[in-house]
C-alpha cells in the first residue's frame, strides 16, 4: 500500500459505516392483495388467494 491507498482508506471506512447505518433505516412496507385465478384448461375452476410482498 502506498501513501494515496492508504488516504482512500480512511474514506472509504467512514462511507462504509455511513451505508451500514442507512441500511439499518429502512423501512420496508408489507402489502397483500387478493387474486382470483383459474385452471388452464376446462372447467376452468377459479380460485382465490392473496399475494403478500414488499411495496
């Protein structure tokens, strides 16, 4: 390593520490929605269910 690496470090271990604390602040949203689906092929029967995701 030289002296210019060795300067980068520094940086580059204070942006790390400032990602890792903005990592911990999210905030994820939860949604689920009802879907209706049918079979492929006849008699087509529907069904329900619901879908659960991150918004």
């Amino acid at each position: 390593m030289d002296k210019e690496q060795l300067s980068q470090f520094k940086y580059l271990k204070s942006e790390i520490e400032i990602l890792k604390k903005q990592i911990e602040d999210i905030t994820y949203t939860i949604t689920t929605d009802p879907v209706k689906e049918s079979t492929p092929y006849f008699p087509y029967i529907e069904s329900d269910f619901l879908i659960t995701g991150v918004d």
